[in-house]
C-alpha cells in the first residue's frame, strides 16, 4: 500500500464517521419529534400532562 493509499483510506474513514454521525443526530431528532407527538396526542385524548412539572432534555453535542 503506498502512501497515496493510506491517505485516500483516511478520507473514506472520515466520511463514513461522519455519515455515522449524521444518521446517529437524525434518529435523535426524529426520536423527539415522535415523542413530542406522542404527548401532543395523549394530553388531546384527555391525559394530564407531566411535562410541565418533568422537561425531558434531548440535547446531544457533536463530538
């Protein structure tokens, strides 16, 4: 493997960390999305709410 290799594997290495990294925040966001929904949904149907006295934190940081 010759250096040229070594680097271009490097790049590929990055971009498939960052792709993992992307889909990882996606699925975060999209996890909140749906349980924000979820509570729209239940407090509609009637159910109390406990968001008021419990606020569920979905921050996550880019490492």
């Amino acid at each position: 493997m010759t250096m040229r290799d070594h680097k271009h594997l490097s790049k590929r290495m990055i971009a498939l960390h960052l792709a993992i990294r992307e889909t990882r925040l996606s699925l975060i966001r999209q996890e909140r999305d749906l349980y924000q929904a979820a509570v729209r949904v239940w407090e509609e149907e009637g159910g109390r709410s406990s968001r008021r006295q419990r606020v569920v934190s979905f921050s996550f940081q880019a490492s």
